[in-house]
C-alpha cells in the first residue's frame, strides 16, 4: 500500500443476517483496530464516502436501500461485501426472501468472505479497495482527458433520479463554496422534489461509460422554455458538456419562442457560457443574503 492522496471515507450498511460482521466492522473503527489510524474516517453520509462497505444478505425490503445508497455516492466509488452472507447470500441464501449476495444488486469490487468475517480480514479489504479505487479514479480522468465528443446525451428516465441527484449534489459543491452558502437549492434538493421535477419537466442526461457525467433539465410555459440546474461532473467540466446539454434541453422542449435560464451572480463561468450561446441577461432577484439569480433570455431564431 502506498501513501494516500486523499482520506478515505467509508460507509457502512448492515443489509440482514445475524449481525456479526456488522459487529466486526464496528470493531475496526474502535480502539482495537482503530482504522482511523491509516486515515480511513466513517461516515454516515454516502454522498461524502468513497467505499461502500455492506454486511448481510440482500433481501426484498433492503435491496432499494443498498441500491439508494450506491446511487447516491460519486464517482469514482468501490463497493466492498462483507462476510459469506454479504458475498452470495451464505446460510440464509435459500430463504424465500433472500435475493443472494450484495452483487446481486449493486457491483462489487471487493469480496471479503468469513463468518464472521474477522476485522484483519475487512481492513485488508479496505485496503484492496482503495488500489480499486485508485485504479477507477485514474480511468476517470483518462476518460475525461480523452472523451472529447463522445458523450452519449438523450433522455433521461424514472430510474435515472437517483443518480442524477448524486451528481447535482456533486457538482453544486463548488457554488455553494463560491457564495460561502450551503443553501444553494441544487444542494438541498430531496429526492421527492427531483422526482416532482421529473414528472412536470424533461431532463437530459448525459452518460460516459454507463455513468451519468451531465443533466438538464427543462419546461415549456407558454411561448416560454424555462432551462435550469445544468449540472457536470467536475472531472468533465470545460470540456463542451455543457454546451451540448442546452443545446439539446431547447431542442427537446419543443417549438416555443423564448428560452429562459438563470443563474447565480457570481457564476462567471455560466453566466459567459449563456450568453455565449446568444442569452441576454434581462433581470436580476435577490434570492438569498448572499445570491442573487440573473435571469437570461434568447430569442428563437
Ligand atoms: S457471514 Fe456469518 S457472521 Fe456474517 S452476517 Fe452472515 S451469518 Fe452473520
């Protein structure tokens, strides 16, 4: 193992079974084996963690929550199974609601197998996984160095809200560093109000590898098509991406005369991105002490 470039953070679901490896992971994080030591912190929020640890078996009830949690961690993350249940599902594979192991829902990178598994035996598998996730972090910016146009950008549907969610969290990060507020909407947007947008808007989204790297999305209101939330992965931002998600969100949202976006102030990079695309601005609001939104229009020619 080489030296970190960044702390790893894990998090933790136990899915079913006895319990036992759940209880070996928490004994890595104590004292005994202390885990924090190589730099590795716990956390409870799977949108800060790189390395998905699940214990147990997958069955019916707890197969969307391991799939939530995975859809809502960023890319590039690696999925480590705990324990003989967590790798194929091990005595309670033959239950009428178990569903198998952990890949039967989500991919994994890592197998830890045991009953239970001991705790030398998960902290080499965290250690395993961070080679993983060096590995995918550099194929991610290798891609993104070489994707030039080869985006695939349609559609977006229902299963796709998750994920979508996850890198608009990602991607707003930035602004809410920018305005020193958190409160920026794209941040502490639910998963009930994307799934509201979804149903009265249409999104875009643009995929690399099978990952969703860029979203839109976009309605019609009246002669009008109100365009919000272009959201990039960092690894692929000024790359063109955004760009080529407006074009396709006026495209798609069919023949109107205006198209209205709008931004915050201070965002430089999407304000001369808008009005390189021919948007003007035409209004200013005060949405919070710290952010106000400019509202830009273009006409359609
Ligand atoms: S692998 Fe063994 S100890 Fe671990 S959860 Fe399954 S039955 Fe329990």
């Amino acid at each position: 193992m080489t030296a970190f470039k960044k702390s790893p953070w894990v998090i933790h679901y136990d899915a079913s079974s006895c319990n036992g490896c759940d209880i070996e992971v928490l004994a890595c994080l104590m004292p005994k084996f202390d885990v924090e030591r190589f730099g590795i912190i716990n956390t409870g929020n799977p949108k800060h963690a790189d390395i998905f640890l699940v214990t147990g078996s997958v069955n019916v009830q707890n197969a969307p929550v391991v799939r939530n949690i995975y859809a809502q961690m960023p890319e590039p993350k690696v999925v480590v199974a705990i324990g003989i249940c967590g790798t194929s599902g091990g005595i309670f594979r033959e239950c009428y609601n178990v569903l198998g192991g952990i890949d039967t829902v989500i991919p994994v990178d890592v197998y830890v197998p045991g009953c239970a598994a001991r705790p030398e035996a998960i902290i080499d598998g965290v250690v395993r996984a961070l080679d993983v996730l060096e590995e995918k972090r550099r194929f991610m910016n290798s891609s993104a160095d070489s994707v030039g146009g080869g985006f695939m950008i349609n559609r977006a549907n229902q299963k796709d809200i998750p994920e979508i969610l996850a890198l608009q969290k990602i991607a707003y990060r930035s602004e809410a560093e920018l305005y020193g507020d958190d409160s920026v909407p794209a941040l502490g947007q639910t998963m009930e109000q994307i799934t509201a947008d979804f149903d009265r808007m249409i999104f875009i989204k643009a995929v690399v590898n099978g990952k969703i790297i860029g979203s839109i999305r976009g309605f019609r209101d009246g002669d009008t098509a109100r365009i919000s939330r272009v959201a990039v992965h960092p690894y692929f931002q000024r790359k063109g991406l955004a760009t080529r998600l407006i074009k396709q969100i006026e495209q798609e949202v069919g023949d109107v005369r205006i198209y209205e976006a709008f931004t915050g102030h201070q965002s430089l990079r999407n304000l001369h991105l808008y009005e390189k695309m021919g948007y003007r601005q035409i209004r200013t609001e005060p949405f919070t002490p710290t952010v106000n939104w400019v509202y830009l229009q273009k006409e359609r020619t």
